[in-house]
C-alpha cells in the first residue's frame, strides 16, 4: 500500500469528525465519523442528503461568520455551532478548521474536524440559567430587606410601635427566605452527606408544622390522626423539608394545601397534599433530581432543589420521601422514625 492509501486510510478510521469542503458548501471529502456525527449511515449517504455544508446550520448568519473568521484568518479555532441533523435533532459541535490556498491566494477549499459539545453547550446552558435563577430568588429578599429596613431607618420615630414591630417581622421573613435557599444550596452541593451536620432530638412534629405555617401567605389546613406524632430527628432539618414541600404545593399545585400527620408504631408520617392535577409519569420520575424543574411557566421559576434536598435530608435521618397521587391529590409522603 502506498503512502497515499495509507493516508486515506488512517482518514477514513479515525473517530475524529473529518472534512473537506469547497467554498460553496459542497463536501469534497469526509470520514465515516463525519457522517455518523451529522446523522448520516454512510459517507455516501451523507455526499447524497448533503449537497452544501450550508444546509446543516440551524442559525444561516453563523455560516457567514465562520466564513468571514476562516477567510481572514486563514484558520479557525473551536468555533461552537448548532447543526440540523436530517431527523430533525440539532447537535452543538466545536469547528476548527483552516483555508487551503493556492498559489495566487484563492480558496481552494477548507479543511477541519468537528467535536461534538453538545452535552458542554447544554450543562453551559443549565449553569446559567441556575445562576440567573438564584440570583433571582436572592435579589427579591435582599431587596425588601433593604427597602424595608431603609424605611425603618429614615422615618423611625414616624411610626408606631405596631408599624416598627410589623415592618422588623417582614424583614425577618424575608431574612428566613434568603437563608433556607442558602442552605438548599449547601445541601444539594455536598455529595458527601456525612459532612452535613444534624442535630437529632426527640419533638412534636406538628409543633414544627405550625411554627413553618406561621410565614404562609397560604391557607393550609392540618390534620394530626393517631397519638402525639414525636419524632427522633433534627427539627431545623425538618422544617427545611416541610418548608420547602409546602413551597413546591404553592408553586405548582393546587388552591386546597393540607398537611397530614399521622403517627405508626415505629414511624410518623407526614403528607403534603395538593389538589393539583397529577405530575405526569415522565417527570415523576425525575422530579427529585437536584435542579429540576416542572416546565410551567404559569408559575414562579425556581432553583429546583426542594424536593432534592427533602429528600436527600429524610433519608439522612432515616426517613424517606415520596410521590403519589391518590384521592385527587398530588402527595408528598415524609417519613421519620417515631422516638422510642
């Protein structure tokens, strides 16, 4: 074999995406993984679906660019791109490629290789939007607070006692928000659990309940069934996981939100109940991964990590939390274990 067929050959094996195109678009040369990376069975298949590289680019301006960078330049480096595939289906790829010219300076062709970064492009994608998200849900009670307490400030003697009491209550709450989103925060992020710190005690559940309730701009009705529900676990960990399930019902459930207690042998049972419609199975299936979302956009955007971390700090405890929907409620089932 001669150093020409050796070289076609090492072209055509390697797994790296492999062109060769003219300036108009239409591909002189490309590899086996050239073809599977865009959708196509074959080179073949690809030369015949694919008259002109132009075809492929989801956003038509981007062609120019690319164009406009590689023909001054000469070269291109890690250019990010989406293409269409001929399914339908798009893939972010990373271009880089140079411009084979000949003797009196004209393009001849343009030569490079494709990685996919599809899943980059998109965890890209999902850091954003999370910073954006939190930023938000931070910004709005760090901003009462300032209002509120630059109110304070500039009129103390203006108001009342009831008005000053009033007025350090909403901050407080608003301080409360501002905290339990931190530490969902620092729950989701600690894949060691053993690192997070608990401090289990022996209490009334419903006590806990109510002391959450208290900042509820919601109506939500309790119901306690069989003795005193006394738990053995760490009553702030637990309002973290009640406030953040009855967050999640006001956010995508239902008007009528009840919480249910009831006490077994060995466990205390603790239900949030929703009369929303039920969480399709796909998304069930999903919805206590860290930073997931429902797609609603009827409702306030959130981090997505309520349910992740009640979940994660149940079993920490010793409990467990779960979904079903029964009797026309969406239900999110706590479970601890009742103190001996």
């Amino acid at each position: 074999m001669s150093g020409t067929d050796d070289l076609t050959a090492f072209f055509r094996r390697t797994p790296v995406a492999l062109y060769r195109t003219a300036p108009d678009g239409q591909v002189l040369a490309a590899n086996e993984a050239l073809a599977k990376l865009l959708g196509y069975e074959s080179v073949d298949a690809l030369r015949q679906g694919l008259p002109s590289v132009a075809s492929v680019y989801v956003e038509p301006a981007k062609r120019e660019e690319w164009l406009q960078v590689v023909c001054d330049a000469g070269i291109v480096y890690d250019f990010d791109v989406q293409l269409a595939r001929p399914d339908g289906s798009t893939i972010w790829v990373q271009d880089t490629a140079r411009a084979v010219r000949d003797d009196s300076g004209r393009v001849l062709y343009f030569e490079g290789a494709l990685i996919d970064v599809s899943e980059k492009v998109a965890a890209r994608k999902a850091r954003d939007m999370f910073i954006a998200t939190v930023s938000h849900e931070l910004r709005n009670p760090i901003a009462a607070m300032l209002g509120l307490g630059e109110e304070l400030s500039k009129g103390y003697e203006t108001f009342s006692d009831q008005e000053r009491r009033e007025i350090a209550h909403l901050i407080a709450r608003q301080a409360e928000d501002a905290s339990w989103l931190i530490e969902d925060l620092l729950v989701a992020h600690r894949e060691d659990t053993s690192r997070i710190v608990l401090s289990p005690e022996d209490f009334d559940l419903t006590k806990e309940v109510e002391r959450i309730l208290e900042v509820v701009d919601a109506p939500v009705t309790v119901e306690v069934d069989g003795g005193d529900p006394i738990v053995s676990a760490d009553p702030r960990r637990v309002r973290q996981i009640i406030r953040n399930l009855v967050d999640n019902a006001m956010r995508y459930g239902g008007d009528d939100i009840k919480v249910r207690i009831e006490t077994g042998s060995n466990e205390v049972t603790l239900e949030v109940c929703d009369s929303g419609a039920p969480i399709p199975p796909d998304e069930a299936a999903n919805i206590f991964e860290a930073f997931r979302t429902r797609d609603d956009t009827s409702h306030p955007k959130s981090v997505g990590l309520g349910l992740s971390v009640a979940q994660k700090l149940a079993r920490m405890m010793g409990g467990d939390l779960g979904y079903e929907h029964r009797s026309g409620y969406s239900r999110f089932v706590v479970t601890l274990p009742a103190a001996s």
